[in-house]
C-alpha cells in the first residue's frame, strides 16, 4: 500500500475541507482519508504541496496522428506498423500530461483496438475506431463510407460491432480538414442518423456525431444520438448556437463536447489556413481569433442553459490539438467563467460517465481505479497549474514524466 498526501484534494466531485490522504493498493484506491490520518507504519507516504485529483479524461483524441499539419490524413495512407507506432507515443504524451483516460472518436482499420490492453502507465482506451462518413465526406479517409441509405448505414454499424468497438462515431456535417465537404450543411439527414442510432443502441453502443454546423447539430440531435462532437454551431450568418437549441439539447440529455483546448502560444508557427477554413472564417465574417472568442462566450452559456458539457481537445487532428491538452479544455472552462471545481468534474467524473467508465475511473473513491494526477499549485487559484503536473498514477503505476 501506497499514501498519498495533500492539504488540496479534488476528488472527482468536490474539494475535501483539509485535503485528503489517498489511499492505493494493487492498482485501486482502497481508501480516502483526512489528510491527518494516521498511515500504518509500513505504507510509504508521499506529501505533496500541490493538489491531487483524478486523472483526466480526454473524450475526444486521435490517437493515430500527432496534430501536425495534415497528420490525421496521412494516417490513411500510413502502414499498420506506423500507426501502431503513432498510436504508442500519443498515449505516451497523453499519460505525461496526466490524462488517464482517452476516448478515441477515428482511427484507421480499428487500430486503437488493440491498446484498450493497455500496458502499464498507459492511459485506459475507448474507442470508436473509423468514423462512418459519406463518399468523399469528411475522414473519408480514415476509411468507413457509407452512402445515406439504411442498408449501408446498418452495415456500417454491424461491422463495426464485429470489430468490438465501444462506441458509433458519425460525421453528421463536413469539417476543416477536408476539402470539398459541407461545411455548413448535413452530411447525414435525421432519419438517416437515426437508423445508425437505432442500429449502435441495439447493440448496447453509444453513438456520438461529429457536427460543426447547425444543420448537422440539428440532425445529429433529432436522429438520437448521445455525443455531439465541436458543437460549433455554424450557419451562413455567423456562428450562432441559439438559446432554444441549447435548451433542447440539455433537455435531452446529451452530450456536447466543444473540443477546445487548443494551444494558442503556437498561433504564430501556423501556416496559413487552407482555402476551406478561409472560407468558412469569410462566410462567419470572423478571424480565427474572433471565432474562438465566441466559442468561449459559448461555453459560458451552454453552462447556463444546462447542457452537459464534456471537455474534450481533438487531440491529434490538428495544430494546436496537441495530446495532453486536456488540462487546456479544462482551463477553458474556467477561463470561460465556469467555478473552477464544475470545470474539474467535467474534465475527470463527468467526463467518465461520458466515455462509460465512470464504474472504473474519473473519481477518488475505494474502489475504482488509482488513476491519480498531482499537479505543482493550487489549481483553486492557478488553473494553469493543471498543466504542471509532478506526479502522475495509472491504474496505480507511476507515469515516467
């Protein structure tokens, strides 16, 4: 047994008056005690100044690409050996950066698959494996098409099951990394999303859509789905999530991961945006900058209409997405005006209960897993302090950082 000491505990849900002294055994927490417990005289105790709390959990990353520019796409032409090499080194910058958990929503050829064996220190993998897409639609090239038929749909979904995935992932609208899709349209009508639904619900399966547009917010949330995935809310006249639809969504109960998290000190290494972004930040009639001012007012009211907000980064996909940025999705929040202990449950026990492993991981409680973060600050004062970390456990075993 192992004790873990700080005055600044989190535990998933709350901040334990006077700290806490956690408690790990065999991979588990076996208890949580008031910082001035008396430990046996044979357990190893580590004190630490900063704060201790559960790892974090990223919803959202790919763990095939690095987010260099053009990363995600060349995974579609990477041999197996490659990505299997990419996939080992993401999950090795996720874990030093304190990210236990990782939902991986678009591999290729189901690659992640085989790392939800993970090895020690490694976070604990969900994954969807390829996102099913149109013919030519956005990740075409991770390679799962399906035209927008219900035959096709439904063998999407079915091979995917075959595969074991743990969750449907669907692109409902186009997106930036490619060219000639719909940026501000469906890729995927209601009742075309809904068969999918129907399809990964009957084999016990969430399904999570990819969707930047309002259309595509529209459909994904009329067809069922659980996840929506940017939740960006772009139409022709700006980028507008209105009241009422935030108010439908948090009525149903589902999920909307803005994806940000992005790391706004490497702006200035960023080529020039290619002609799709251009032309989508023309029709918003915003700069990049501009646009994610608005995301940030965005979360700030998706807060106040209710809607159950889950911090993911699309680790990966892109420049400034890259793995371990989850403690930037969870600074967001706050940034954004969340109280900073509703940004670290998103980020850790909500964000659990979102992947699915909420019975396993996401909280300080005997029981569950030891996936512990400890981070040099007190994040109630200094959220960047959750980019600091100092110590990090998975599934009881000490990350190297």
């Amino acid at each position: 047994m192992h004790a873990l000491r700080s005055d600044v505990v989190f535990d998933g849900h709350r901040f334990l008056s006077g700290g806490a002294t956690v408690l790990v055994d065999a991979g588990s927490i076996v208890g949580v005690e008031p910082a001035s417990y008396d430990v046996p005289a044979d357990c190893p105790v580590t004190t630490y100044d900063g704060t201790v709390l559960p790892g974090l959990v990223d919803a959202h990353v790919h763990l095939v690409s690095d987010g260099s520019v053009g990363s995600l796409e060349r995974a579609g032409t990477a041999t197996d050996a490659e990505i299997d090499a990419e996939i080992e080194r993401s999950l090795q910058a996720q874990a030093a950066h304190g990210v236990t958990t990782v939902r991986d929503l678009g591999d290729r050829s189901y690659r992640t698959l085989a790392f939800r064996a993970a090895a020690i220190g490694q976070p604990r993998v969900v994954a969807a494996g390829p996102p099913v897409t149109i013919p030519g639609g956005h990740c075409h090239f991770l390679g799962c098409t399906a035209p927008p038929e219900p035959g096709a749909l439904r063998d999407a979904v079915a091979e995917h099951v075959d595969r074991g995935v743990d969750a449907i992932k669907v692109m409902a609208s186009g997106g930036f990394l490619t060219p000639g899709t719909d940026m501000l349209g469906a890729q995927y009508l209601a009742d075309d999303i809904s068969v999918l639904v129907d399809a990964a619900h009957a084999a016990g399966l969430p399904a999570v859509a990819h969707a930047h547009s309002v259309a595509g917010i529209e459909a994904a949330l009329a067809g069922g789905v659980d996840s929506i995935e940017h939740f960006t809310g772009i139409c022709e006249d700006g980028s507008v999530l209105s009241d009422d639809l935030l108010d439908r969504v948090a009525a149903a109960g589902v999920q909307a991961d803005p994806t940000m998290g992005n790391d706004f000190s490497l702006v200035d290494t960023l080529p020039p945006p290619p002609p799709q972004v251009r032309e989508v930040m023309d029709c918003l009639g915003l700069d990049i900058m501009e646009f994610f001012a608005q995301r940030y007012a965005d979360l700030g009211r998706m807060r106040e209409h209710g809607v159950w907000v889950v911090p993911g980064v699309d680790a990966g996909a892109m420049p400034l997405k890259a793995h371990g940025n989850a403690w930037l999705a969870v600074k967001d929040l706050v940034v954004a005006g969340w109280p900073v202990a509703d940004a670290l449950a998103a980020g850790t026990s909500a964000a659990a209960r979102a992947c699915g492993v909420d019975d396993v991981t996401g909280v300080l409680r005997p029981g569950l897993s030891a996936d512990v973060l400890v981070v040099d600050g007190d994040v109630r004062d200094d959220m960047a302090a959750l980019g600091r970390p100092v110590d990090v456990f998975v599934r009881g075993a000490r990350v190297s950082l």
